[in-house]
C-alpha cells in the first residue's frame, strides 16, 4: 500500500520535563568547548534495484503514518520510569520531531497485539526544503529516498524488527520507481555498521559537520567516496 505523506504537519510539543532536557540538549548539540569540533558519519547507501530476501523477524509487522498519538506512546509524557539511555532517546526524538514533524512519519506495528513495535521517518526529492531546515543531509536527487530516526521500544529490540520495517520501506521504494535509499551512520557505531550492511547498504559518502567558534557556526561537507576507496567495500 501507498504511504506516500506532505510535508506540513505540526510537530508535537515536548511536555515540561522534556522542555528543559531539550533545551539542555539543544544547548550542549549547539555550543562546544573547543574553537573547533568535527563530528563525522558515514551515509550509506543501497541500490533499489538488486533485491533481497526478506530477514526473519519472530513478529508480525504492519506499517501505518505515524499519529499525535503513535508519538505520545512511543515517547510518553513522563519517561522517569525508563533508563537513563532510554530518556536520552525520548529527548532525541523529541527535538527532531521539533524539526520534522510526523508527516513523514512511519511506525511499525504488531499484528498479534496492536502494539507500536518501530518508528521511522522518510524524505524524498520533493522534501528537499525540509531536510534543508532540519539540517546535516544532503540535498535529495528524483530518484532518492532517505530514512532517519530509527527507533524500536525496547521490548522489540534484538528481535529482528527494524531491518524488517527498513526492508518494507525499500521495497515500497522500489515499487515506487526510486533507485537509492539513503541513511547516516555514526563512523565508530560498528554494530549498526554491521546491520546495515545485512540489509545491503554500503558506505557511499562522508558527511563532516565542523562546529566553529564554540559551535556558533555550523557548516556541512559531504564527501563522495571514490570507487576505489576501500571503505566502499566495508574496509572500516
């Protein structure tokens, strides 16, 4: 089925106690302690027209737009009862959902039980304004589509669920005639490296964000690695 979305939904407010987090995060993300900071990642890539077998997965998934609702469950109200990495993931998603909003929204869920099991957003060619406003990609040619802020709750992580649900997108992808699916990976983060690469990614470029005068200027390079270059074959 077709989930093709517009751009142009409101993004969902942080509650009080998310508000100073993000405020908090914002200010960390923004100001640095050095003249100069460099934070680098791979954007990876997978060619739309060489298929692949779908990965097993023990849960049953169907995917749906993401609502007001999908984001007040999945990053609740009041995180206090999660883990300190999992309140980090609330306030992350929340600050790019400042940026994004849902329209481009996607969850996965769990046919056997109803329950939210994945999230994820995409962009395509013609949410090149967007991306420009949230910041850190690349502009996005006809035939490409990007995905962004995997997240899976924690009773379905490990089990398969979001190579699954990027599996699903890509075949949407390829159906609807596009050629690239494009993502971004941390240069250091081997094992989401590792899952990427399972699911028939490769590295195709480098994305250097340099924060200059204590973070008050932002500027972003993106790097085409040369055929040859021995990070294209997983050389990392």
């Amino acid at each position: 089925m077709s989930m093709q979305t517009t751009v142009g939904d409101t993004a969902t407010s942080p509650r009080p106690w998310q508000h100073l987090a993000v405020l908090r995060e914002r200010a960390r993300g923004r100001f640095k302690p050095t003249l100069l900071t460099r934070i680098e990642r791979y954007g990876i890539r997978r060619d739309l027209t060489v298929p692949r077998d779908m990965l097993p997965t023990r849960v049953p998934i169907a995917l749906r737009p993401m609502t007001h609702a999908d984001v007040d469950i999945l990053f609740p109200d009041d995180a206090t009862a999660l883990s300190p990495k999992d309140r980090q993931e609330v306030v992350w998603r929340r600050m790019f959902i400042d940026k994004a909003g849902i329209a481009n929204g996607i969850v996965g869920v769990d046919e056997r039980n109803g329950r939210l099991c994945a999230a994820l957003w995409r962009f395509w060619h013609s949410d090149n304004a967007l991306v420009r406003r949230i910041g850190g990609f690349p502009h996005l040619c006809p035939d490409d589509i990007l995905i962004e802020g995997h997240y899976a709750p924690r009773p379905y992580r490990g089990v398969g669920v979001m190579p699954v649900v990027t599996e699903m997108v890509a075949r949407e992808a390829a159906i609807a005639g596009l050629r690239y699916m494009h993502g971004f990976v941390g240069t250091r983060n081997r094992p989401s490296l590792k899952s990427a690469r399972r699911i028939g990614f490769e590295p195709h470029l480098l994305h250097t964000r340099r924060f200059r005068l204590f973070g008050l200027l932002v500027d972003d390079r993106f790097d085409v690695f040369p055929d040859e270059d021995p990070r294209r074959r997983w050389e990392l």
